[in-house]
C-alpha cells in the first residue's frame, strides 16, 4: 500500500474498518474537500460535463477482472465461484487481491446465483463517481471516514444512457447489489514495512428503495458510500481529473483500462516524449487477458485495444516490438506510445489543476475557483 494508505497493524487487526451505515447529513455535501474534487480545469460547461475524477491506487487494482462468461462457465463446472486471487504490481510494489462474489438471491426463481464484479459493475462505479461531482450529489464525512452519492436509478439510468451504456433498472439494481455484496482484500509485502491488508465490500454501504417506492416515486433516492480508498484519496487529493466521456465511449473494457492507466501514469504526456509499455506489464496487471488460451490471441485483443485508443484520439499511433524466444516465439510485446495532441492537453490542465488543488490545500484557502486552460 502507499505510505499514508490505512493497513491492518501486525496482529492482524484492521486500523480501517467499515463504518456503520449512517445517512449523510446537510454538512456532509459542503466543504473544502469537496469543492476541490468538484472542480476542474476546463473551458465551460460542456468541457466539463466530459471530465471525472481516476484515483491511482483504487483504478490500478484489477478489481473487474472477470467477465460474466467466464463466471457462468465457473459455476457450471463447479455450483459456486470461489476466492478470486490475483497478483499485480502497484508503483513496482507486488500486490495480492482476494475477491469474494455476492451472492445474489432471485425472489422470481428463488434461485441464487455468485457473482463477481465484473465491467458492468465498473461502469456503475464509473457513472456513480462522475454523479459525485455534480453539487448536491457527493458527500464527503471526514469524522465517520466515508463518501459517496446520493442518485436515483432515473439519474443512474440517464447517466449511463448518455455514456452510451444503457441498462434497465434491473440490471442497474443487481450491479449494485454485486457492488455492496462482493468483498475485496488488497493485501502487499513489503520488505521494509511487512504484511499488510485492507478488507471491504466494492461499495462500503447501500441504502435502498424498495420495489413498491419505486413503482410510486421513480426518483426516490439511493446512497451509495464508496470504498474507502476512494474516500481516503478525497481526502488526501489523491485523484486526477481526466476525460471521463472519452473513456466511456471506448467498447472494450481493456480500451478503458488502459486510457485510466494513461491518465494517471503519462502525466509527462507531449508530442515529442512517447511513453513505453509492455504487453506482460498489461497482462499481469490488468488481469483482463487472463482469459485467452493462446498468447498470440491476448496480443491480438490488446493490439484492438489499442487501435480504439487511436481511432478515439488517446493516441496519434503506437509502435509494437516483438521479443522473440526460441523459434521464434514471442516472449513479449514492447509498445511504443504517442499521444494525441489533445490527450496531451488534458495532461497539462490535469497537472495544472493537480498543483493548484495541493497549493490551494497547503494555504487552507476555503475555495477553489475553476479556471480556464491557457
């Protein structure tokens, strides 16, 4: 974990336990912390009606890993789906992640059915935080230690229409369901600092509407309060803006993954200075083409990904170099990026707005007023 990320201590006690659920209250939607993670650096309404907020540790955990057909072939074989374990590295630091699947009971079939989150959740989640943004939405209570939104699933269901990810109120209502049931564990060893884990569900609390509130107010209300990294990295101005609209747009999830990765890691973006990758870099930590039985297809899959990242204006081109074994096997792949040159203004009004949220916090100025990119 990052230096200020809360860890269990050496007993194996958790220093960051979840907080029971309470609703948030008029104080909790003011503030500093939130008028800084409400504000971007952009030209007008429309710019920043594209932008969101990525957090570096909480989106570079493969946390989506696996597909809904991949689980369907695990309970076939199998009746459940069991801890999902995966390794990947954070900042060249290795990291273990346990997930445990929701179980979901069907009151129609009364039936029930695991699931692990997978991208129709990470699109939910994605949606949700871009409602944080807006005033009135997003709550940040710094005494309890937690965050989230307040939505109803018309807000939820036009936000992700409009992102061009539509989905009925069913499948809206069983994303977050399979967000507030599943649990995550995030664990690293650290030579220095020892073992250390964080253990919590996706969402940390859910409050609902019930089917016949529904049926009378479609506008009734949900909370969600989200993980509390996430609310950790409100805290600390740990988050980037970047072009949540872009990222939306992209048709595969590893398209997505990577314009995140992007956001967060080429802050050094320019015409001139392209950025290198590798394809077993990608592959272990995304965890998003463990699914391929044959090498030559995960590199095709992500060969796509990033033909998408060129034809959405991410990247002007990219450069692929094979690393041969033996007969001509490929070992590895070396990719070469340019960006585009608007990808590379976001870069900049990301940094310029990253810099100005630090010194605005370091002075305990009480606003924070957007401005306009020069």
């Amino acid at each position: 974990m990052k230096k200020n990320a809360k860890m269990a201590d050496d007993n194996g006690n958790e220093q960051n336990k979840e907080k029971p659920f309470i609703p948030p209250i008029k104080a909790d939607f003011l503030g500093n912390q939130l008028d800084l993670f409400r504000s971007f650096l952009c030209n007008g309404d429309n710019e920043r009606n594209r932008l969101s907020n990525t957090f570096d540790l909480w989106d570079s955990i493969p946390a989506y890993a696996m597909s809904r057909q991949q689980m369907t072939k695990i309970r076939k074989e199998k009746g459940f789906l069991p801890l999902q374990r995966i390794c990947f590295n954070y900042r060249k630091h290795p990291y273990e992640v346990m997930i445990q699947a929701a179980r979901i009971y069907d009151k129609k079939t009364k039936t029930e059915t695991d699931y692990y989150p997978s991208a129709n959740e990470q699109l939910i989640e994605d949606a949700l935080r871009k409602m944080a943004t807006e005033p009135n939405n997003g709550f940040f209570d710094k005494s309890n230690f937690r965050s989230g939104v307040v939505f109803s699933l018309h807000m939820l269901r036009k936000e992700l229409e409009d992102r061009g990810h539509a989905r009925s109120y069913y499948q809206i209502v069983l994303s977050l369901n399979i967000l507030a049931g599943s649990i995550i564990e995030i664990g690293t060893i650290d030579d220095n600092n020892g073992e250390g884990c964080i253990k919590g569900g996706y969402i940390s609390g859910l409050s609902s509407v019930s089917k016949n509130k529904l049926a009378e107010d479609p506008d009734a209300k949900w909370i969600v309060q989200f993980h509390s990294l996430v609310t950790q990295a409100m805290d600390t101005l740990d988050y980037r803006q970047f072009n949540y609209a872009l990222m939306m747009s992209h048709q595969t999830q590893l398209a997505r993954w990577l314009h995140k990765q992007l956001s967060l890691k080429f802050t050094f973006a320019s015409l001139t200075t392209p950025f290198e990758i590798r394809y077993s870099t990608i592959k272990r930590d995304s965890a998003l083409l463990e699914s391929y039985g044959r090498e030559r297809k995960a590199i095709e899959a992500l060969n796509n990904s990033f033909d998408e990242l060129v034809t959405g204006h991410v990247l002007t081109k990219y450069i692929k170099n094979n690393v041969l074994a033996d007969r001509g096997k490929i070992q590895d792949v070396v990719y070469t990026l340019f960006p585009s040159p608007d990808f590379c203004r976001d870069m900049k009004a990301a940094n310029k707005r990253e810099n100005m949220a630090l010194e605005n916090k370091a002075n305990s100025v009480i606003s924070f007023t957007p401005q306009k990119r020069r």
